[in-house]
C-alpha cells in the first residue's frame, strides 16, 4: 500500500458509510413520521378523551410537545403521510422488529400497541381496494428507497395514477425532492405520454420490457424555466442553445428518461452546401438519434421542411443498421395547430413540433390545458 492507495481507502469507507448513515436516517425519519401519523388517526377516532380536544387537537400537541419539529404543520404532513401510504405497515413493522434499542425506551408498551395495530396485508388491500387498476410500487421499495421528504411531497397528490408516475421518476431519475417539485409544478405527468399509459407504467413497475414510442417520451409543452430567461426577452438561437448547454443536466431531466447528449452544431453536408443542426441526442431505449431544432420565435412552415432535410440524412448517411429511424423535435415559442398540420403532413411520422415555455405555467394556464386535454 503506497500513499495514494490509503487515501482511495479512505475515501471510499467514508463515501459508503456516509451514504449508508444517510440511507439509515431516512428510514428512520419516515417510520417516525408515519407512525406519528398513525397515532394521530388512531386517536382522532378512538381517544377516550377526543371530544375535549376536537379540532384544536393539533395546536394542542404542538403547545404540549414543545419540540422545534413538531407544529401543527408537520402533523396534518404526518397524518396524511399515513392515510395516503397504509400500505407501509408491513415494511416498518419489519424495521421495528429490527431494532433492539427501541424496545427498550420507557415507551416500549406505547410503541407495542400500535405495532399491533399496524395494517396487515389484507387490510393494506382493502384500503387500495378501489385502486386496483392502478399499477402500484412495492411498499417495500417505496420505503427503502424513497427519502421522507419526497414521500412527504408525494402524499400530497391525490390521484393514485399520477403519484404512481411520480414515484416511478424520482426513482428512475434519482431526482431530489427540488425536481420532484418542479416537475409537479410543471405539469411534467400531464405533459407525459406515459401518464396516459397504465400498460406502460404497469411494466416499468415489474421491470418488464415495454416498447416505448416516440410520443412516449416527445413531451409537450417542455417548461424551460430553469434557463434564467425572461418571456418578453428577444432571445437569439445560439444564447437559447448556449442556455441550455450550461444547464445541460436540467434539460435531460425536463426532457425525460433515457436522453443522451451527442453534439452541438453538427455539421453535414448535402450536395455542396453546409448545414448546422443544433442539437443531437441519443435515446438509450428507443435506440436512435434525436436531432432538435431550437427557434426563438413561433413555428414556420420552413422550419418543418429544414427538420425533415435533417432527419432524411440521418436515416441515409448516419442510422446503423441495429439503430431505429432518428426522430425530429422541432422546439419553437408558440404554434398553431392548423399550420404545422398542413405544414408536417407527407412528412417523416417521426418530426414533431413543440411548444417551450420559459416560465413555469399559471395556476390559470395549468387550468386552461387540463380542460383542454380532458
């Protein structure tokens, strides 16, 4: 062992305990939250005194409890923590038996009543039992896997089709409880061909193959706040490309699953001429090329047959033969309907056009798009 080889050791316990002390707080938070939850609920329907506290029962708690952690706040997060996530009876219980330390606390007959009220299996699946066409994760994973702060965030959405898709992404894109927020807040489930798709989302879940399709993962609109750009600003294409470059890994993640960078200004030529195309991707699970045009302004028919000189030559001079035909994603300000229909149709099926927006949506314009899209 030389110098270099002690300090990698090191290092690397370091990194793998620390994780490792991360992981183990985070289970720790969750089952203390969930429980507090349970708690709460089990009183609220069976406290011998109930009555005396009725709906002050939260201020009560946080006056009697006199801890910097526990408000009234954190306790309807708690409560509602549980009623969302029953199904994590199974999985703390199994922590619980796990941990000598907590059966010896003064508390320990307090701790033992709920344990023996934790929901069993039949009962978890007669509380989802109107949900059953919802593909569900594995409690044990959500979990283990999850940080509280996500499944804090996660609990908020009432829709089990839509919290599911959430808990799918974060898990597939590690996200932080930051980009799960953003995300929410930036339709990105509405937005999402597979939010439509329950056969898809039901084979990510049992780790099955699915055959995604381009208008899978071609999501619009794409919400490109995190550019720092102002919607009134006349912004060129390169400072739009150059934008998203420095903040190349919060546009894969808009982007979606399975996106990888290849280049920047491409340059091909055709017959004599030269041509630049903005950006290149390639998707790692539908196995081919995608080639985005960036506009700074709203779509015109030009753009579309520029976007399918590009595609053409991708699929003669580039594709491999174990590739699938490149897809074209044409990223412009604003577009009507009638014209890039009239402007695409004869054209490649692959070249779609979209819409960015550089802000997040109002809570007005989020309104206007699910009426639209009902």
């Amino acid at each position: 062992m030389n110098f270099e080889s002690l300090a990698n050791c090191i290092q690397a316990i370091q990194n793998a305990l620390q994780q490792q002390a991360a992981h183990a707080v985070n289970m720790a938070l969750t089952t203390r939250n969930w429980l507090t939850g349970l708690y709460i609920v089990e009183y609220e329907q069976n406290g011998e005194d109930r009555a005396a506290y009725g709906e002050f029962l939260l201020q009560k708690l946080e006056e009697r409890l006199n801890n910097k952690g526990m408000t009234v706040r954190r306790f309807r997060e708690y409560r509602r923590l549980y009623q969302i996530y029953p199904q994590f009876g199974q999985p703390i219980a199994r922590y619980l038996s796990h941990h000598d330390a907590i059966r010896r606390l003064p508390t320990a007959e307090f701790l033992n009543g709920p344990k023996r009220r934790l929901p069993t299996a039949q009962s978890e699946d007669n509380a989802t039992m109107g949900n059953r066409d919802i593909p569900q994760i594995p409690a044990d994973r959500l979990f283990r896997q999850l940080p509280c702060t996500h499944l804090i965030k996660l609990s908020t959405i009432n829709d089990p089709l839509k919290r599911t898709f959430y808990e799918i992404e974060a898990l597939r894109g590690c996200w932080s409880v930051k980009d799960l927020d953003r995300h929410i807040a930036s339709l990105y489930f509405e937005r999402s061909g597979l939010s439509r798709n329950k056969e898809a989302l039901e084979a990510i879940i049992n780790n099955e193959s699915y055959t995604l399709t381009p208008q899978d993962v071609i999501k619009a609109p794409l919400t490109l706040e995190f550019l720092g750009l102002e919607q009134q600003t006349v912004v060129r294409e390169n400072d739009l490309e150059q934008a998203i470059l420095d903040n190349i890994q919060s546009f894969l993640i808009e982007m979606g699953q399975g996106f990888c960078f290849e280049a920047r200004q491409k340059r091909i030529l055709v017959d004599e001429d030269y041509f630049n195309i903005d950006l290149v991707f390639y998707h790692r699970i539908l196995k081919c090329h995608i080639i985005v045009e960036l506009k700074a302004d709203r779509f015109r028919h030009e753009y579309a047959s520029q976007l399918n000189l590009y595609l053409n030559y991708y699929k003669t001079e580039v594709m491999q033969p174990d590739d699938n035909p490149p897809i074209g994603l044409l990223l412009c300000t604003d577009h009507g309907e009638t014209i890039v229909k009239y402007a695409t149709t004869g054209m490649d099926k692959n070249l779609f056009v979209r819409k960015y927006m550089v802000r997040l949506p109002s809570v007005e314009e989020i309104k206007e798009y699910i009426s639209k899209n009902i």
